[in-house]
C-alpha cells in the first residue's frame, strides 16, 4: 500500500502567539538598545572600558601588600591617649578577655558614603581570634541578639537620627546582663575591652541630641541633653561597672568623629584608651597587635579633643542646628520643588540654606590655644583641671608611647637672627629612645607670629612643620630637621587691617618665636626648645611666592569676582565675625537661625541663559576643529611619543595640531559624560578610560571591581608618617589599576571645620598643614603609579549643614578661605603636583563653588597657575549644578550624571568653543601627565614593573552583546513572521484544494 505524503498543517494560533510575542521582545530590544545608545559612554566608564589585563599573580601579590600596609597605617594611626600603671601593653601571657560595650559586634571599618569601604572583612573580634586570643562569647552573642547590626548604615538614605542611632543594653537591666552572665565574664578573665562606636557619613552631620535603643526592638528613646558624640548614660555605666570590677580596663574608640571623653579620665579603674580610629576592611588585625605590644600606637591626633564640645568656636554654626533659613526663599533653588533623594523617602526641600563660618580662621587648636592665650579660660574650673586644663582633653598632635624619648635641639643657629622674605627658618632635632621598647616619636614645630589687637587675625600658634621618626630601638638616636619657609608664615589681610595701604599676603615686623613640642600646647623642656627670630620691617607678598603671579582679593567687596562679597558685607548678612581683640565679645553663642536674602543674591540663584551670553567676548577667535593632521596620543593603548611630550609641558607648541584635530560632539562628549570616566576621542587616539570613588578604597563605593579597604584618611592622617601615605597612595593607584581604572575621585581635603562634619573621617584633619601633606603625599603615590586624582571638594564642603548640603550657602572672609581651607589645595597644586580637583556641591557665598569663576580661574589658575582639570562632584539637578555655569567659570568636566545630560544655553559662539577646547586640553593633560610621572618613577627606582601596562579594549564586549541580542529578536521576529506566512499559504492552498474538489 502507498503511504499517502504527510499533510502539513497550518498553526495560527500558535505561530500568532510566537508573533506577538516576538514583536514584544523586538520592540523591547530596541527600546533598550536605544536608551543603552544614551547612556554608552556611561557605560563605557564601568564594564566598557579598556583594561590593562593584569595577572591575577599580579593582582594577588599587590592585594597582600595592601592589607600588610593597610595593617600599618591602622597601627600607626592608632593613637595612646590613655595609659595608667603601663597597663598598656597586654601581658603575652593574657589570652582571654572580655569585650564589652554593643559596638564591638558593629565594629566600624570607615564611615558611611563615598568615603567609606564596602565591607568590614576582618572586624576586631576576627582580629582577636586570629591572634589568638579568645573572648567572651556570651556577651558577644547577648549583643548580637540585642541588636544585630545598625539598622541603617547608608547616610545617603537615611536621616541623621536614623543613621547616628545608639545601641547599648543598660548593664543594670538583668534580661540582658543576667548575673550569671556578669559572674561568669568575671571568672573568664579579669581583662575587660569596651568598645564605643560612633558613626555619621556623606549627607548627614553628627546629631546634638542622641537617638538610642536600649532595650531589644524597642523604642528608640531620645536624649536632649546629649549629643551623638557624648558617651551615652548606658556607656557611662558600663565604664563604672567594668571599673569597678575588672583589674585591667581599656576602651577603645571606633568613631568617625571626635568625641567627649572625659570619663575616660575620671571614672575609676579605667586605665587606658586607644583611639582606633576606622580601619578599613582588613586593618583591625594590628589592634590585638597594638594590645599586646607587638606594635606600638605612634599615632597622634589630628584633632583636638575637647571635654565640651560646644568650647569650639563653630559649634553655634555647625551641624543641623547650625544652618539658617532665608526668610522669603520660597521658589528659589532648592526649595523650588527639588527633592533631596538621600533618604529612605524622597524630601523635597523646604528651605533655602546658609551657614556662617563666624569664628572665622579660629578652628580646632588654633582657637583653643589662642583663646588660652588671651586669657580666655582662665575662669574655666572643673574635676579636670582648671583653665586650658578642664576645656582641652587631648590636644591637637598629643599621643602617648609604650616607651620614652628625649628630645635634645642640636641645631637653632635661627635663633636671634633676623628674617628674610624669602628665607627659611631650619631646627634641627635629635630624637632618642631612652625606654625599652622599639618605638618611633612625632617632632612637632610651632610658630607665634606678632599679633596687634585690631590688626590682622592671627592664631596664637600654627604648625610650621613636623617629621616623625623611623622606628628607633632602645637607646637610639635620629636627627631630625624641620623647615618652615617665611614665606609660609605669611597672614591673607583682606581689609588692609594694619593700614599699610596694601591687601593681601603679608608679614608684620616683630618677633617670630618658633617653639619645638610635643603637640600645639606642650613645649619640649630642651633649652633651645624656643627659638625667637626678628623681622625688622614688614614684608609684602604681591605675586605668588611658587608662581609669581599677581595675587589679590578675589572674593572681597568691589573686588569680588563673582559679583557678591564672600563675607556677607555686600548683601545684609550681617554676621559677627570672631576676632582675638574681643573674643568674649564676639565669640558665636548661636547661630542666626532666619534671615532675609537681598536681590543680589537672588539674581545669582541659578545661572541663566542671559548669563551665558553675557560671557560672550566677540574678540575670541573661532577654533579649528576636524583636522586631518595624523597625531595620535595612545596607539593600541600605549602612550605615543607625543602623548609624553604633551603631558610633560602644558604649552608645548604641538598642543595646538592636536586640538584641532578634535570634533565638537567629542569635545562635548568628553565634558558632558564625565562621570565614571573620561570618554574616548578617536581623532586623537584616546581610549575610553575609567575612575572610581572611594578615598580609602578604589571602587568600594560605586565601582565594578574594588581594592582593599584602607583605614579612614583621618586614621592615617593620625600617623603623621607622610612616607606612609605615599606609599597608600601608590598601592591604592596600582589597585585602580589592576581594577581598570585609570582615575580616583580621591582622596578629599576638606577641613574638620566641626567634630559634627558627617565627613569628617573622609577627610584628614582640622589643621591646613598636616592634610596638605598627608594628602598631598597620598596624590604623590597615586601620580607614580600613573593614577591621575580629583581631590576633593574645591572647596568647603566641610559640613553636610545638616541635611542641606545641596547650594548652601557658605558665608566666611577671604582671609579665613585662602588660610584655612584653600591652604592644603593650594599645597597639592604648588608642591605635590596634582592635576585634577573636584568642586563641591555647597556655593561659595552666593554662587555654586563648581561655577565659581573667582575660585576656578581667578585663584586655580590665575595666582596658581594650575593646569589640569576640574571635575563637578556628581550633579543630581542640573539647573544648579549647571554644565554651561561650570564650563565658562573655569571648570573641565561636568559629571552630569548617569543618564548624562545636555549643554542648556548657548553653543555657537566662539568664547564657548574656545572654553571647550580649554577644558578639552586641561583633561587631556591630566590623563597624559600622570603616564610621565610613572614612566619617570619607575625610571628613578630602576624598576620596569611599576610602570603601568598598556590598556587595550576587550574583543567581545556590551556593546557586541547588545548586537547580538538585537540579531537573536530581529531572527526570532523574522522567524515568527514566516510562520505566519507559511500558514496563510497553507490556508489559501487548502481553500483552492477543496475548490478543485
């Protein structure tokens, strides 16, 4: 019998369904191939870039230096405040110990926000296990149970007394310390560790009230009487109990901030006290090393530690209390309808903000000192003491030692001698270990400039310059020797206070007395320990003493460049600044919490269009763009000969062939898209690159591929080793590296303005100095290792105001600016040769400090002749932080964002091309001019392997599986189409089939 053929059949419900779905998925890929189009050259920043492919041998050997180094600087920062009877270190043979206190099981490696680590690999409690000593654990399993973790550890989406909450048990309360509990730790060991931890970060100031749960899932209960930075009632009478009953008791503190710790000193039994710091995702293993003394704390603080923290001249005006509200603001930015997306909600902002920086240049030690100096605690008397004594705890640079030094002046051939404009004033010292204990000391130089009531605003001390020591055994000695330029000393008269008929940056006849110390109050007892120099007759700084170029007031009265004088004078704010001729009079008691905005500082609100083409010069001449003139600055990922001529001279003639080869949608492309890298330009032979956050971790905050956690920048700045954080700088560059990255939005020198600043342990210290340095070396490592930085943030974001960082207004003196918080940027562009900076999000008086031309010209470039580039910090609302703003104040790149964003005014004149072409070459320099300085590293130290590879694109990249995927949809429809096809023929051959029929 024949077997009839197979009738094939059609499935229009089937191959209908397979249509509509197909069309779906089609539709959808290309929707989304087209928004990916958008964002691509964000993407690009994180998983498109070119890679330098690095071993993962590499990549593993530098990750074990890492953590060896990260371990150093924890214990190097670590500082002794704190050591009665030498209970400190541990005895070798104590291997079990109690901890106490609830942050123990919460133990904080960094802060919260972009400077903060990812993850806490190895917490104090790991660190002992791995020491080998064991600890309690049903306290430590009471306290997780209690609570387990903090409940919000992201600034960035919670609010201030969310993310600054405080657990602690009462040690009275028996359903949590039972006395078998109590009976038991004490059987277990007569050595109790309190832990005390403090957290704030990016977006939220410390709270002056505390916010605490002390009982399981209970409410949390708040204390008007204490800030977040006082020992809670709870810690108090944990201390008590653990004073009464344990032979040996330390605390150790685990804080972003600066705290009042004055029961430390008074509470019975308490016998030492470690500073910790935060320490970064490995570092706590050097604590139990600390402990038992297998390294010594030499860390010293970088702040000055009050017993009340409302003696600080910017208390009234720092932190949520310390911000005011302009009255009448309503549709001014941002309480215009802008939302604030840092927190667990959206906010949208209710007032427009400002915060006066009245104690003017009087922070940290510099007021305590000077205020001691004038007498001003003489009153004080308290269970600590009594004037400078019962208000200062620790002082800025104080830190104790496991053994002792001596301290002999070997050189003061200063002394008696008169100075010179552009002398030096060189103290030589020799240290020597006199204990019996390895150990290295911190040699502090100090100088007190002639001071005339009513004449320019002097502190009564400043540091000049410090050195530490290496690690000396017992009985050994080091020389060291400390330099402070003249020039160095110079005071910024704004109002020509000493009516010499001059303003700016200047040296008053008299006696200059350079005193050797300990820390900013304590004079070393050598009998050269004081050394006093004469200036004969004034001394005037009209050029820059690094640059030559003219310096003068940019931001004062008529002079101001932005249009508003930056103290307030111009504009009805009224604001008493303090001043040492009257420091009881003038001392800030409260903040001024409303106040009416004028009209000028309306019309600086927002930029606008008309601003735009008011900037307009028709002198500019137009810009080549498109030639055709064959230069290139990488070849296959590799720097070009021209490439190192180019980022070895800011002016070398070839520059301008290489610009105008340049396109204007690459130019704009490259400025524009600035966030997470800096795009590719393919006329000049650059490759797409990438950058990362985070200050003690690349890529920890945002980043695809991150290195080690490194302690806190104020944790390492309280090692004052500046070899230490070269080499942290170095090693986190090399990181970035290996991790793809060729840029760091790192490290960040913003100043400890207030104990309540949410940053503070993202930034270094509360002295101009000591962060100029400790960063300045941190860049210095980063630039060998061919990493380029943007320090941040330029300048003055040195309190999160609160909630309301977002335009604040920052009212200040241009003295106070150019001293105190300009210092440190001004020592990494003149001194440590950084090329890039990042602005900030506050203003600058009234105008956003990213578009500020008096900041980003008159003083960047103008007086400091800085040519590299200026980043935005991440810009959420454009109409504020505005791209067209930044561009003409000087700015290179503005970081519009993740879905990047769109030039709003004007693009066709030649003032803006020529600015655009500016910014291109001050980007381009920054990229070349860190390959020069590793190529010249790695030339110095004979040394071929710490050159940095060659980044080269990956063959298969998103962009190719976005392709395929958009073949595999157009396959699948085209696919689907046919079925339906084939079964509209089936059909119409089966209709004429049974027609035939």
């Amino acid at each position: 019998m024949t077997k009839q053929p197979k009738v094939r059949k059609p499935h229009p419900v089937l191959h209908g369904i397979g249509l509509g779905l197909s069309v779906i998925l089609l539709v959808a890929v290309l929707v989304g191939t087209y928004v990916l189009s958008t964002m691509a050259t964000i993407i690009d920043s994180f998983i498109g870039a070119p890679s330098g492919h690095y071993s993962d041998a590499e990549i593993a050997d530098t990750k074990v230096k890492a953590e060896a180094l990260a371990a150093d600087v924890e214990a190097e920062g670590t500082v002794l405040v704190q050591n009665n009877d030498n209970t400190l270190p541990l005895a070798a043979d104590n291997k079990k110990i109690n901890v106490f206190g609830w942050a123990s099981t919460a133990w904080l490696g960094g802060g919260s926000g972009s400077g903060g680590v990812s993850g806490v690999n190895t917490d104090l409690l790991a660190a002992l296990t791995a020491y080998g000593v064991a600890y309690n654990t049903e306290l430590t399993d009471m306290y997780k149970d209690f609570q387990d973790g903090r409940e919000y550890t992201r600034t960035l989406s919670a609010w201030p007394e969310q993310s600054g909450r405080l657990y602690e048990p009462d040690i009275n309360n028996q359903a949590y310390y039972t006395q078998s509990m109590l009976d038991n730790a004490k059987s277990f060991s007569d050595t109790a560790v309190v832990v005390i931890g403090r957290l704030a970060g990016e977006s939220n100031d410390a709270t002056k009230q505390q916010y605490k749960r002390t009982e399981k899932g209970g409410d949390i209960v708040v204390d008007d009487t204490r800030t977040m930075l006082e020992l809670t009632t709870e810690e108090e009478d944990l201390l008590n109990y653990v004073g009464a009953n344990y032979a040996h008791v330390v605390v150790l503190i685990n804080s972003t901030n600066v705290m009042e710790l004055g029961q430390i000193e008074t509470i019975p039994g308490i016998d030492a006290c470690l500073i910790a710091g935060l320490s970064g995702s490995e570092g706590a293993t050097a604590v139990p090393e600390v402990l038992w003394g297998d390294r010594e704390p030499s860390g010293r603080t970088a702040d000055t530690w009050a017993y009340d923290l409302t003696t600080a001249a910017s208390y009234a005006n720092a932190g949520m209390e310390g911000v005011g509200k302009y009255s009448a603001a309503d549709g001014l930015y941002p309480a215009d309808g802008t939302t604030n997306g840092n927190f667990d909600t959206p906010y949208t902002y209710e007032q427009v903000s400002y915060v006066d920086y009245a104690e003017g240049i009087y922070i940290g030690y510099k007021w305590y000192e000077t205020a001691d100096a004038e007498g001003y605690w003489d009153a004080e008397s308290n269970e600590h003491g009594t004037g400078y004594d019962a208000v200062v705890q620790y002082p800025f640079g104080y830190g104790l030692s496991y053994t002792s030094f001596d301290w002999k002046v070997t050189d003061a051939a200063a002394n008696g001698s008169a100075l010179t404009k552009d002398g030096n004033v060189t103290v030589k010292v020799t240290v020597t270990n006199t204990g019996d204990r390895a150990g290295k000391d911190v040699v502090q130089l100090y100088y007190t400039a002639p001071y005339t009531a009513g004449g320019i605003e002097k502190s009564s001390v400043e540091l000049g310059a410090f050195a530490k020591t290496k690690e000396l055994a017992p009985g050994e000695s080091e020389e060291v020797t400390l330099t402070v330029p003249v020039s160095d000393m110079a005071s910024y008269d704004a109002y020509d206070a000493n009516h010499n008929g001059f303003t700016g940056y200047e040296l008053d006849a008299g006696d200059y007395i350079f005193t050797v110390r300990h820390d900013a109050h304590d004079v070393d007892d050598d009998a050269n320990a004081a050394i006093t120099c004469s200036l004969p007759a004034g001394v005037q700084y009209a050029e820059d003493t690094a640059t030559g170029n003219a310096v003068s007031n940019k931001f004062t009265g008529s002079d101001a460049v932005d249009g508003v004088s930056l103290d307030g004078s111009e504009s009805a704010q009224n604001i008493t600044y303090l001043t040492r001729a009257d420091f009881a009079g003038t001392f800030p008691k409260t903040n001024t919490p409303t106040r009416a905005m004028t009209d000028n500082v309306k019309a600086l609100n927002l930029y606008t269009a008309d601003d735009a083409n008011g900037w307009i010069n028709d002198a500019d001449e137009a810009i080549t763009t498109g030639a055709k003139n064959g230069l290139k600055i990488e070849d296959n990922g590799e720097t070009t000969d021209l490439g190192f001529r180019l980022g070895s001279d800011f002016n070398d003639p070839r520059w301008d062939a290489l610009l105008d080869q340049l396109t204007v949608d690459e130019m704009e492309n490259l400025y524009i898209n600035a966030y997470g890298g800096l795009a590719e330009l393919k006329s000049v032979g650059k490759s797409k690159s990438k950058d990362a956050d985070g200050p003690a971790q690349i890529g920890g905050f945002t980043g695809m591929g991150a290195g080690t956690g490194f302690p806190s920048s104020s944790t390492l700045a309280q090692t004052w080793n500046a070899d230490l954080a070269q080499e942290e700088g170095r090693t986190i560059g090399t990181q970035a590296l290996q991790n793809g990255y060729t840029g760091w939005y790192a490290p960040a020198t913003n100043m400890h303005r207030s104990p309540f600043n949410g940053r503070n342990y993202e930034y270094y210290s509360e002295d101009s100095l000591l962060s100029g340095v400790i960063c300045g070396n941190t860049v210095t490592g980063a630039n060998q290792a061919g990493v380029y930085t943007y320090v941040k943030h330029f300048i003055c974001n040195d309190g999160e105001s609160g909630i309301y960082r977002d335009s604040v207004y920052t009212w200040m003196t241009e003295q106070t600016l150019r001293e105190t918080y300009l210092r440190p940027f001004q020592m990494l562009v003149e001194d440590y040769d950084a090329v890039g900076l990042m602005s900030s999000y506050n203003r600058i008086g009234a105008v956003w400090a990213g578009g500020s031309e008096a900041l980003l010209t008159g003083i960047l470039r103008d007086e400091w002749s800085f040519d590299g580039a200026v980043i935005t910090d991440y810009c959420d609302h454009h109409s504020y932080m505005n791209g067209d703003q930044a561009l003409r104040a000087g700015g290179s790149l503005w970081m519009a964002g993740f879905t990047g964003g769109e030039m709003a005014f004007e693009t066709g004149s030649n003032s803006y091309l020529q600015a655009l072409r500016r910014a291109t070459k001050e980007a381009l320099y920054m990229y070349l001019h860190v390959r020069v300085t590793n190529r010249d590293y790695a030339d110095s130290i004979g040394d071929t392997t710490a050159v940095r590879h060659a980044f080269t694109t990956s063959v298969f990249g998103w962009r190719h599986l976005v392709a395929l995927i958009d073949i595999v949809a157009v396959v699948l429809f085209a696919l689907a189409v046919r079925g339906v096809v084939i079964d509209v023929r089936l059909r119409k051959a089966a209709k004429t089939e049974k027609k035939n029929s």
